[in-house]
C-alpha cells in the first residue's frame, strides 16, 4: 500500500468519524474509485462526500460526476478536506464546472451538528 494511498484512507476514516460525531450515520467506501468516499445520512440530509488529503486539488472530472450522481438522489455533494493540520474544511458544490474556466462551484458548508434521534 502506497503512502498516497494510506493517507487517503487516513482522511476519509477521519471525516466519517467527524460525521459521525455530528450524528451522521457514516458509510465508507475507502480508497475506492466510486464516485464519493463516504455517504453520511442524517434524517432528512443526505451527504455524499469525496475526501481529498490536503489542499485538494480540483479537476472538473470528479467534481461534475459527484454533482450530478447526488444531484439525481437528492444528496448534497461535498468536497471534503484538511488543508490545515487537524482541521476539517467541507465545501458544496454547487453546479457543474466549465473546462477551463477559473471559477468553481463550491461554496462553504457547515453540517447539521444537531445529533440525530
């Protein structure tokens, strides 16, 4: 197993547990090439989330796939990663990127820290 790879999986079990803390029932598909890591449900929230280790790096791909799969479900597609040691950052997105263009769809996104029932 790859250093890279080892780090992902780090980071993925890291946001499904801060999910969980917030009362989201977490499941993870670690270092899979699906189109999110976790899906976090919550009653009347669903959350599908791609993990990037870092500051990720953003490429239209994956981005317009995780849209457009939990736009079709009604989940809320989130970018999740730790640009900063020890500190989660989730971000929306919001609606497909355009190639080339510089402006991407994403907006802060703070959860539901109400636990569930």
């Amino acid at each position: 197993m790859s250093g890279e790879y080892r780090r992902g999986v780090y980071r993925e079990k890291r946001t499904a547990e801060q999910l969980t803390k917030d009362g989201y029932l977490c499941v993870e598909s670690r270092g899979s090439h699906g189109v999110c890591d976790v899906l976090a449900v919550k009653r009347g929230q669903v959350l599908a989330v791609q993990c990037k280790s870092g500051d990720s790096e953003l490429r239209g791909k994956w981005i317009n796939a995780l849209f457009e799969a939990a736009s079709r479900v009604g989940a809320v597609p989130l970018v999740a990663d730790w640009p900063k040691r020890g500190q989660l950052r989730l971000r929306r997105i919001t609606g497909l990127h355009r190639d080339r263009s510089p402006y991407w769809p994403l907006e802060p996104f703070t959860t539901d820290e109400a636990a569930g029932p």
